[in-house]
C-alpha cells in the first residue's frame, strides 16, 4: 500500500532553540557584562578630562657653520655703502644675524632673521627678514642692503633641525572619539536588554505580514527580471567593445603599417600622448621641485600649530590670503611625514594641474574648430612655461586656478543648456576659488555680471530662465564667502574684503623718484621686445635693470613662455638656456598673434550682433562672455600696479599667473585666433607650432635635468 512519504523537518525549531539558549546564556552573565561595559564607559567618559599633550612649539632655523664670507658679503663688508655709512662688526648667533654699521647720524644696528620668526612690519627677501634694532638706518641704505642680500642670498642655506611630529588627527579629536564609543557601548547594553523583547515583537509582526510579504515578493521578482533584461543589455555592450577591440588587433596584425596611419590620424591618439607626456613631466618637476614664488608652507603650519585656527593676516607675508589651500596642505601633512610638507603642496597642484588639463580639452570639444587646431592648442597648453611653472609650486594659485576655470566652465554650460544644476555647479566652485584666493571674486563678479545682461537682455518670456539661477548664484556666494577668514576681518576693519596686512612694510612705503606721466607710458604702453631678446630674464640683484622689468606687457609676455624668466626661483644663467629662452620668446609672438586676432574677431562679433539685433544679441550669443572675465582681471592687474606704482619692487605684481583664473577665457580666444591664421597658412602655423612646443618642452626638461641630476641651484 503506498504511503505518504513525510516532510523533512525543517530547521526553524532548531533556530528557535538555539537562539532562547543563547539569550539565557546572556542573561546569566548579564550582571557581570554590565559591570565591565560600566567600568570602560567611565573611563572613556572621563579620559578626554585628562588631557592632551600640548602642541609642539615652532622649532627655530639655525645658521650653520661656513657661511662667513657670504654673510660678510651681504652685509657689505669691505664695500663703500650709501648714507656714508660703513660695515663696523657682525655676528652670528644660532638663528639670527646681526650687523652693526657707523652712519652720520650715529650707529645703526640691524639683524637679519629666518621670514617664520617676524610677524611685524619688516623688510622681506627671499630668505630674511631686515629688523632695525637701534638707530636711525638711512633710506639709501635700507635700499642697498636689501639688494645686496638678495643678489647673495641664494647660496645661503638654513639648517632646519627636524620637529617634532605635530599632534594627529586622533590627538586632537580624541574627544570626540571617546564620546562616540562611549554612545555605541551605551546602546550595545541596552540592546543586549531590549533584544529579547524585539525578537518576540517581530515575530508578532511579520505573522500579520503575509498579504504585503506577497505583493512585495511579486514586485520584486518583476524588478529582478527587468535588472537580468539590462545586464543582458550591458553585457552585449562589452561584448561589442571586446569584439570591435579583437578586430582592431586583427586588423593590425593584417595591415600594421595602414593601422598605424590610422592611428597618427586620430585626434584622440595625439591628445592621449599629449597628456601623458606632459602629466609624466609636471608630476616629476613637482617631486624634485624645492622652491615657490611665495612661502604659502608657513601658513600651513600655523594653522596646525595654532590650534587650526587661522593666523592673523599680518602674521606672516602669506597670512592675508584665503586659506582653502593652506587648509587642505595642513591637513595632508599627516601622510607628508618628516621633511615631506615641500611635497605634499606640489603633488596637490600637479592633481590640480591635471584635472584642469581634462576641464580645457572638455571645453574645446564643446566648439567647433578643426582637429588639427585643438590638437596644437592643446599642445601648447600642456607645456606652457606660466602653466608648468605654477602647478609645481606648493602655492594657492593652483586651487584658485582650477576652480575658477570650472566655475567659468559651468556657467558656459548653463548658457547652453538653462539648466539649474550647472549655475549650482558653478556657484560651488566659484565660492571654492574665492576661499582659495582673492582673484575668485573677480571671477564671480563677471560671472553675476553676464548672467544679470543676458536676464536683462533676453526676451520677456525668457528672462524667469535666467533670474533665478542668477539669484542663486549670487546669493550663494554672498551667504558664504564674506562670512570666511579673512574677508569677515576685513570687511569688518576696512570696510573691504581686499586688504593686506602684509603689505604693510617699511620698504613698500618707501617712493622712488618717477616723473608723473612717464610712469604710465613705461608701464603700460610699452611692448620691449627687442630688449627681452636682449635680456631674457628679469633679476633682482643690482642695476643696471633691463627696461623691460617695469613693463607690464612686457612682464606677463615673457613669464608666459620662458620657465626661466623670473631669476628669482630656479636660476641659470648657461649662455644656451639663455639661447633658448630668446627662441621662446621669439617663437611665442605666432601665440600672441592668435590671441590678438581671435579677440579682434570677437569684438567685430558684437559689433555686428549689437548692430542687428540690438540688446537681444547678447542673450543669443555666449561668446561675449569671456571678454568680461579676461576685463575683469586685467583691470584688477592694472589697479594694483596703479596702487604700488611708486614703489621700488613695482615689478613684482606683473605676474602672468594672476590672469591664469581666466585660463579658458584666453584659450577660447586663443582658438579662435589660431583657427583663423591656421585656416590661411596651415604649413606655416603648423611648423611653428612644432617648433614652439620643441623649444617648450626642451624648456621644462631642461628644468627637471637642474633639479634632478645637478640638483637645485639653490641649495
């Protein structure tokens, strides 16, 4: 007779046992547990109580022995001085040195000192800092002894003894920490008591669960269908790729000649090997790179020393900056380890320099220019002297940089595509660039600038696509940024978001004599050319001066193509590398040229647009747009020459690098410009181009060959 087979049991009430075994187990040593869990609470909860060891203190340079005869020499011994004043004795004492001069008017003594240790007004080079401790200095000696240590400074060394390892992240926030375990035991006791009662609670529940269980079981197996439909769909896709990858290697080894001529055709090839080219010769500069036009290290540092609070803005030269950079590099200091702080801030701005790279190559691929023509420009860019140079630095310049060109990147977007998310993009960026540097204000005044026309200037029924996102992104920035370090301070004090305390020294008050017209004619009218030819460099040692040192125009052209052009960081002064600095600068007019006819052709545009269509043009057209952010920042470079006109380091503030936050602005004109002279004489820009990028890359590679095999020139 057949019988039923039975069912196999099932495992639930073995489950069930197991889990009321084990929450009898709990239950009996419960008593115990609380104890031990009580007794680590307390001592988490009190442990922050017993403090935290203080901060390590600043660790003084040192002179180390061997120096005296360069020391002697910078302070002018043995040399008839201005003021007839003469060198009587000097010292050096551990971290300072001191040197006493017989004036007219009596003794005068000064001492030379490490930047970190002065926080006052104080004349600055590069190395030292000029502190008059008695008398009454004349002003031609101030003057004479501040070139004299700069002409020698650059073969004195300091010997930083190696400090203490600062606090860590864990140190300053154990805390908080113990405060969190404390919470997570708190709740893993009382779990320990309310999990029997929840077990028996879902229990009750998931019983009156059957009807929803069921619709949800039939909603998710219709869910995993469609997801098993789309990774049939995605696996095809890379089955595609694959098979399109195999045929391509079969058609190479076929026809290897004809597939590498197909290749040198692609766009893509040149731009990939572009890349890599100049992203293997940026980040190698930036390991073996020592030096930065500014020290921005020391703000740093502060902040870790300072508790990471800000320093006050007359704290050092670099204190008056926004401090997003100083406040990323103070945080990577903990993978820096000993001596690799240098390191970290270059390696940052090389990410920085790269990720721009990608931004600019994006935007060209949104235009319409021909493939020969991206490719050089391209080119260009990635072994560009002002570029390579500052994306090397362990300085501010290159989050200012980046974020202003991906903030200028969105809101070109937005023009296109009137969607909210890229002006929200954009505000973003713009607001990170601003707390990088002050230039970002100017990039988000042109940016409120060109959205307020085109609301202005588009039709009624469109201006509600252009008001709010305009108001977004202006009250986006101003909810944030007056409200950071050091814009509040400044804005409270002076009425001002733009003040520099740092600029507040001795040497910058002292005037020299310029007539009062001809200063505008040299400084901003004037192109020398011949004379950078002449002299490729600018230096800051002794006169006689090259003309071209107080020429605006003449500055930013030449720290724009030559590596070399500022003496102040990296010398060199071999007869070839000079030769191949005039090459650079001669080569670099092709560049220029392009640049000068893309914006004239940019002009005729809207003149023709206004002359048709009136205001209306400017909501239909987008391209007049990047002469309000190139406007901008030219008209902030000319005002802070105007402002330090009278002073005896005017040259210092003609730097190309603070044009380099209207980086795409340049480059689309540059484009336009190239595109148009290519579209003439193709072989002649083409060859030139070649020829440019040649002697660019020789430059940069020249560079990394001193820094690497000969070592620094400065140390």
């Amino acid at each position: 007779m057949y019988e039923k087979p039975r069912a196999a049991p099932t495992s639930t009430p073995l489950v069930r046992h197991r889990c009321v075994r084990a929450l009898r187990h709990s239950a009996r040593v419960g008593p115990v547990a609380d104890l031990c869990l009580a007794i680590v609470f307390c001592v988490l909860l009190f442990l922050p109580r017993w403090g935290i060891a203080d901060d390590p203190g600043v660790v003084d340079e040192v002179i180390p022995p061997g120096q005296d005869e360069l020391v002697g020499n910078m302070l002018g011994l043995g040399t008839t001085l201005p003021g007839q004043c003469a060198f009587t004795t000097g010292k050096i004492d551990h971290a300072a040195i001191s040197g006493t001069y017989t004036c007219p008017d009596g003794q005068v003594v000064i001492e030379l000192r490490h930047p970190s240790n002065v926080s006052g007004a104080a004349i600055r080079t590069s190395r030292f800092v000029i502190v008059v401790l008695s008398g009454a200095p004349p002003h031609d000696l101030m003057l004479a002894l501040a070139e004299r240590i700069r002409s020698h400074e650059a073969a004195f060394h300091w010997n930083t003894p190696s400090p203490p390892r600062p606090p860590s992240w864990f140190d300053l926030h154990r805390a908080t920490l113990a405060w969190l375990v404390a919470i997570g035991l708190f709740a893993l006791v009382s779990l320990r008591w309310l999990l029997p009662r929840l077990v028996r609670w879902l229990q009750a529940t998931i019983g009156g669960l059957g009807p929803y269980m069921r619709r949800w079981q039939h909603v998710t197996r219709s869910a995993l269908q469609r997801l098993g439909r789309g990774r049939q769909t995605c696996s095809g896709w890379a089955w595609q790729r694959m098979t399109r990858w195999g045929e391509r290697a079969r058609r190479f080894r076929h026809d290897p000649t004809g597939q590498l001529d197909r290749l040198v055709r692609s766009e893509r090839f040149w731009v990939i090997t572009i890349f890599i080219g100049s992203a293997l010769a940026r980040g190698w500069l930036s390991i073996v790179n020592q030096e930065a036009n500014d020290d921005h290290l020391v703000v740093a540092r502060m902040i870790r020393e300072g508790g990471w609070l800000p320093p006050a803005s007359s704290a050092c030269m670099e204190c008056s900056h926004a401090k997003l950079y100083h406040y990323v590099l103070a945080f990577a200091f903990d993978f820096a380890g000993s001596g690799g702080s240098r390191l970290v801030g270059n390696i940052l701005n090389f990410i920085a320099g790269t990720v721009l790279l990608v931004v600019i190559f994006a935007f060209a691929r949104h235009r319409r220019y021909s493939s020969p023509v991206r490719i050089m420009a391209f080119a260009f860019l990635s072994f560009n002297a002002a570029l390579v140079g500052i994306f090397s630095q362990a300085t501010n310049d290159g989050f200012c940089i980046l974020f202003s060109s991906l903030a200028i990147f969105f809101l070109d977007r937005f023009l296109v595509t009137f969607r909210l998310r890229q002006v929200v993009t954009a505000t973003i960026f713009v607001i990170l660039a601003a707390l990088s540097k002050a230039s970002g204000w100017m990039i988000f005044a042109s940016g409120a600038t060109i959205l307020g026309f085109t609301c202005f200037a588009a039709e009624p029924s469109l201006r509600r696509k252009y008001a709010g996102p305009s108001i977004v992104f202006v009250l986006g920035f101003l909810l944030v940024v007056p409200f950071t370090n050091p814009y509040r301070q400044n804005i409270a004090a002076r009425h001002t978001p733009f003040v520099g305390d740092a600029f507040d020294l001795p040497l910058l008050k002292l005037e020299v004599p310029r007539p009062p017209v001809a200063w505008v004619f040299q400084d901003f009218l004037t192109f020398r050319l011949f004379d950078l030819i002449r002299v490729p460099f600018v230096d800051f040692s002794a006169p006689p001066y090259p003309l071209h040192r107080e020429s605006l125009w003449s500055q930013l052209y030449g720290r724009m193509f030559f590596l070399r052009f500022d003496q102040g960081i990296w010398p060199n002064a071999d007869p070839r590398l000079l030769f191949l600095g005039r090459l650079c600068l001669v080569l670099g007019l092709l560049p220029l040229v392009a640049l000068l006819v893309g914006t004239v052709d940019q002009l005729r545009s809207i003149g023709r647009g206004a002359a048709t269509r009136g205001v209306r043009w400017f909501a239909e057209d987008r391209d007049w747009q990047h002469l309000v952010y190139i406007g901008a920042l030219l008209a902030s470079l000319i005002a802070v020459v105007i402002k330090y006109y009278r002073t005896a380091l005017l040259f210092t503030w003609m730097k190309a690098i603070y044009l380099l936050p209207a980086i795409i602005p340049f480059f689309k004109l540059f484009l336009d410009g190239l595109e148009h002279l290519w579209r003439q004489r193709p072989r002649l820009v083409t060859g030139w181009m070649l020829a440019l990028l040649a002697a660019s890359i020789t430059d940069v590679i020249w560079l990394i060959h001193d820094l690497t095999i000969a070592g620094s020139p400065l140390h």
